[in-house]
C-alpha cells in the first residue's frame, strides 16, 4: 500500500442559517469544487475517485447524493462513491482507496441544508427506534443531560462552558451567563447553530501532493471507534471512543486540535479525555459553535487543521456522529 496520503486543498461554503438552494447541495458544491481544483490547479478530470458524505433524512429527498453529482457534471464518467455519514467518513474512504495505490487523486465533499426541515426531529430518529426514539428526545435535550452529568461531577462549571462559547461565537462570558436558559444547563450559546453549508477537501498521493502545493499536510493516521448507542450503558462525561481512536492514531504531541464539538461542554469533556493541555490550541477556527453544516462540519475540521498546521507541527482532527459523542473520528496530520 502507498504510504503516504496528503490534504492539498480545502474549501467551504459560507456559513448561514438558511440558503435558498436546493436540499441536494449543488448551489453550494458548485462554487466550493472551483475554488478548491483551483487552488492546485487541477480540473475535475484529474481527480481519480469522489466521495461523498450526506443524509437523505436530512434533505428529505431519496438519493440526494446522486443529484448532487450534478455540481460534478455527467460527462466524462467519474468513480464515485458515498457514505450517509458526515463527509469525514467519505475522507476515511477516500484515504484508503489512494493508499491501495488505485488511485493518486480524490475529491472529498459533504453537504447539508439543515433549515430545510425540521433538524432536531431528524436527528432524534438516529435514536434506538425501539426504547429512545419513540420518546422523540432532541440532540439539544441529550446534550443537556451530558452537560448535567458533568456539572454535578463537578468535571466543569457554567463558566467554563460561557468561556468556550465566547471564544467560539464572541462575547463576554459574564454577559453569556446571564442569559436565559434554552434547555438547563445549555443557553442558546453553547449550542451550534443550525447552519447550510458544504465543505471540500483534496486528498493526493505524497509524490503527486509535492506538484500541487508547496505544504502539504500529511495524513499520519485515521482511526475511529463507536460506542453504543444506548444511552444509559455509557457513561456520558467521558468519551472512551474518541480516546481509543486517538491512541489507535498515535495522536500524542499535537500542538493544534480542531474537535467537532456542536456544544460547549463537549469541547471541555474532550480535552479533559485526550488530555490536551494549555499548550495546544483549540479550535482556532471557532468550531462548529461558529457554524456547524450537517454532514460537512466534521470533514470541515480536517480542512482546518491542514490549512492551519504550520511546519513540524502535529494536528489532531475530530470527527463525531451519533447522540452525545457516539461515533468518533481522530485523524493526525503532519507539515513538513
């Protein structure tokens, strides 16, 4: 297998709370695939495979990944494939497929228009149909019972989570903590905001990433692990998963992390988990507290930390699925 695979480009679109698009995402691919070919001078008939990542829950449409290929075109013929999973899964993908040495080039996207429906009852059927998701509880609510958890552990306070928010969002954290609850403990602040977007990442072979882009961001490793999905068989101030797949990954020495983490509590529960100290900075992009795209926010925090790596750093990304930190993706890079 080849050794060595490379993020050599990224794009996103912007950040908003609703689009006028259609849910299959090529109003918002379009624009992205040209800045993204464009940035390593490439055309889309040199990409050599494309995966995708979306939901067709969420766009409320059957095979919406297969209109999406229009932002693609249908002429020439293109190896494709997808996953119903944030984007970071296609990435996952489309890491393997170049290191079985099939391919030197691909093209990573996912998409999602979350204000085409309504978002918290679309994730509320990931949810065990059998025991949970008859009661219909929210990602919102979840996430509010981990946040209690922590609280009464005494693993962080409301002012800890006020601070995450303010670096995430701006503000002051004394301001933040007087604002209303919206789901006890969480205020509207330590929540993502619902957000379309899409996101894009390159990934080359190293001999072929070396022509692209004078700095390359090496993939070293890519590991994720999944917990169960019951909710009461787990203990919700930690993440067991995201830790394996960190060590899996080799993920020690780091001086960037990007983490997908859609709530404020869930930034300071990961950092205690890995252990990622003072020295390592965090989420300087904002996070998906700054805007969080379905299905495209964990591939998205792969982009920033290649784009934001600087020479001989390590870079952890982080990529999450499922309620209350369920499925976890930990992806290590490198700059020379």
């Amino acid at each position: 297998m080849t050794d060595n695979v490379s993020v050599v480009s990224f794009a996103q679109a912007p950040h908003v709370r609703e689009t006028h698009g259609t849910t299959n995402g090529v109003e918002m691919l379009v624009p992205i695939f040209k800045e993204a070919l464009d940035n390593v001078g490439l055309s889309k008939e040199d990409i050599g495979f494309w995966c995708s990542g979306s939901s067709d829950y969420l766009a409320g449409r059957a095979f919406s990944f297969i209109a999406a290929v229009d932002a693609i075109g249908a002429f020439p013929p293109i190896h494709e494939s997808h996953v119903e999973a944030d984007a970071a899964w296609a990435l996952y993908e489309a890491w393997v497929k170049i290191r079985t040495g099939e391919v030197d080039t691909a093209l990573v996207y996912g998409f999602g228009k979350s204000s085409a429906g309504q978002l918290r009852r679309v994730l509320a059927m990931q949810l065990d149909p059998y025991t949970v998701g008859p009661l219909w509880p929210d990602a919102v609510s979840i996430a509010g019972l981990q946040a209690r958890f922590g609280l009464d552990a005494g693993l962080w306070t409301e002012r800890d989570m006020a601070e995450v928010a303010a670096r995430g969002r701006g503000g002051d954290p004394d301001e933040l903590l007087r604002r209303p609850y919206f789901a006890d403990p969480l205020r509207k602040h330590d929540c993502a905001p619902i957000t379309d977007g899409a996101a894009v990442v390159i990934l080359a072979r190293d001999d072929r990433a070396r022509d692209l882009t004078e700095r390359p961001a090496r993939i070293t490793s890519i590991h994720h692990r999944v917990e169960t999905p019951h909710l009461g068989a787990r203990d919700l101030t930690t993440s067991p998963s995201t830790v394996a797949a960190a060590k899996a990954a080799g993920a020690d020495g780091v001086t960037l992390a990007e983490l997908h983490t859609p709530f404020s509590h869930q930034e300071i529960l990961l950092r205690q988990a890995l252990g990622l100290g003072d020295e390592v900075r965090v989420n300087p992009s904002g996070g998906p507290l700054s805007g969080n795209p379905m299905f495209a926010a964990g591939l998205a925090r792969i982009g920033e930390a290649a784009t934001r790596i600087r020479p001989g750093e390590r870079a952890l990304a982080h990529a999450t699925s499922g309620p209350a930190l369920q499925q976890n993706l930990v992806c290590v890079l490198e700059a020379d």
